[in-house]
C-alpha cells in the first residue's frame, strides 16, 4: 500500500505511480516514460489515508 502523498501523476498520459519502488527513486514514468508530474495533495494531514495496490 501506498500513501497518497507518495503518489505522482504523469502529466503525459495520467498514470498514476508511486515515487519509489523500494530503495530507487523512479524518474520517469514507467508507462510512456514522461518526466513531467503532479503530486497528488491531500487536503487532510493524515498519515491514514492510503490507496490499495492494483495489480
């Protein structure tokens, strides 16, 4: 599980991945190798929210 704060948003194509993929910090979109992002922000400060990993 991810929190949504560790989300990015491809600003090429939509896909919505995470920031990380355990030690190694992803650079480009996996999908269409963009490397223009959106964060996604939340507007509550809680640690709770998360999303489930879609396979």
């Amino acid at each position: 599980m991810a929190t949504l704060d560790q989300l990015r948003i491809c600003k090429s194509c939509g896909n919505v991945f995470s920031k990380k993929a355990g030690a190694t910090n992803i650079t480009e979109c996996p999908q269409c190798k963009g490397t223009s992002f959106d964060q996604i922000v939340t507007e509550t400060d809680s640690e709770d929210v998360y999303l489930d990993e879609l396979d």
